[in-house]
C-alpha cells in the first residue's frame, strides 16, 4: 500500500503540510490512496520528493521545479547530471565564502587598520570587525597577538595586497606540489612549509613550535581548513605534515 504521509514527512525531514501543499500545487500526488481517502506514497514519489527537495535546497522556486522535473526531454540520468553540475557549483562557492570568512578572521586577529573601502578592495565583502570580539577571546593575551596588531597597523593597503598574495602564492604552489604527489615530508615541501613560517613573520615572530601549534589548527578548526582546503581538497592535512617535517629537519 506505499508509505503514508507521516511515514514520508519523517524520512524527508520536512512537515506533513509541507506534502499536503506539493499535493494541492500538483508537484507530488501520491500515487495511491486508501479506501478512506489517506495519501500513501510509492517508491517512485520518495524519488521525485528527492529531487523536489534537492532543487528546493539549491534556491529554486516551486514552479522552476515543478518545470524542471516534467520536461519530457529530460531523462533521468540528465537529471542526475544537472543535479551533479548543481552541487559542484555550490562547492565551488561555499569553499570561497568559507575562504572569504576565514581571511576576515585572520585580518582582525592581526589588527587590520584600514579604511572600509580598503578593506573591501583587499578582503571583499566580509568585514574583518565583524570577528574582533573572537579574536581578542582567543589570543588577546599573546604577546604574538600584540605584536600582529603594532605591526598590521603601520600596513597600507597596497601592503596588504602584497602579503595577501604572497599567501595565495604559496599556497598554489603547495596545491601543485601536493597533486603531483610529492610527500609532504620531501624537501621540496618543507621549504615551502618554511617559506609559509616566513610568511607569517609579517604578523609576528614564529618559532617552529608556534607554527606546529598552528598547522595543527589549521587541521582543528573547520574555517581555517576551509581556507587552505579552497586551494585543493586535503591541502590543510598536507600543509600541517610539512610544517611538522620542516620544524623536525631544522630544529
């Protein structure tokens, strides 16, 4: 007899009134009814409230659904394919805000003084303010904190460009490295570990052991790894392997 409405609301997540409005709007009519008159589900109605749902997620209105789903040249494979190009998309995306956000963090947490249009010409449209409260929190009784803070605020604009860049740069060159299969403990990608060591000196000194403590935080804390990981899944993993391998090969 399918599944009843309840049964389906709880294994899509959604109401009971959510399925009653798709039915009254004609997205999804359950296929068969009991002899009362209760909606009940086919196997092939979960199939089509997957994709209701997936298409929904992804922002689409009801109707652009209801259009997508009933276009007769449309097999179901070609569905599958548009929903994969849908999701890489939104990857894509996301890793970018995810990026975005993080470089906002690590801006405030280094003191960023600059006016607000510079801010948005160097880290887009996220503020770095918005994050001062975290980061005081967190490392406001470090004197690596303080440090950060007296020398981002002697940086111009066009000197955090530079140091923005240098940071992409290596991190680029890391992704390659790690692609083409290099170990992250080969000399190649220690040196780029030490020149990521080097690179943080423009916030404040780094010992190797502060910059094992980070590389470990990169791999801790989800925006961090998100930051380096836009660059190449796994790249936070590789990177904090390498920081490892250089603070051992040079202490």
């Amino acid at each position: 007899m399918g599944h009843s409405v309840g049964r389906v609301a709880s294994l899509a997540g959604v109401t009971v009134r959510t399925l009653h409005h798709y039915d009254e709007l004609g997205l999804l009519t359950p296929g068969e009814r009991t002899r009362a008159g209760h909606r009940r589900y086919s196997d092939a109605d979960l199939d089509r409230l997957q994709r209701i749902l997936f298409y929904r997620e992804l922002g689409f209105p009801l109707e652009e659904v209801a259009l997508l789903l009933d276009d007769p040249r449309t097999d179901p494979l070609e569905h599958l394919r548009r929903q994969h190009r849908a999701l890489t998309g939104r990857i894509e995306q996301l890793r970018k805000m995810a990026a975005a956000v993080q470089r906002t963090l690590e801006a405030q947490t280094m003191g960023v003084n600059l006016t607000p249009e510079e801010k948005f010409e160097v880290f887009g449209d996220h503020d770095p303010d918005l994050h001062e409260a975290e980061a005081e929190e967190r490392w406001g009784g470090a004197e690596a904190y303080r440090q950060s803070r007296r020398r981002a605020a002697s940086y111009t604009k066009e000197d955090w460009q530079r140091i923005m860049a240098e940071h992409d740069g290596l991190c680029r060159r890391l992704a390659a490295l790690r692609e083409s299969g290099e170990p992250a403990g080969s000399v190649r990608a220690t040196d780029l570990a030490e020149e990521h060591r080097a690179w943080i000196g423009h916030h404040y000194e780094c010992g190797y052991e502060m910059h094992r403590g980070l590389a470990d935080m990169y791999v801790a804390d989800e925006r961090f790894t998100a930051t380096y990981d836009a660059f190449g899944p796994g790249l936070a993993a590789y990177l904090r392997e390498a920081v490892h391998a250089n603070a051992n090969r040079r202490s």
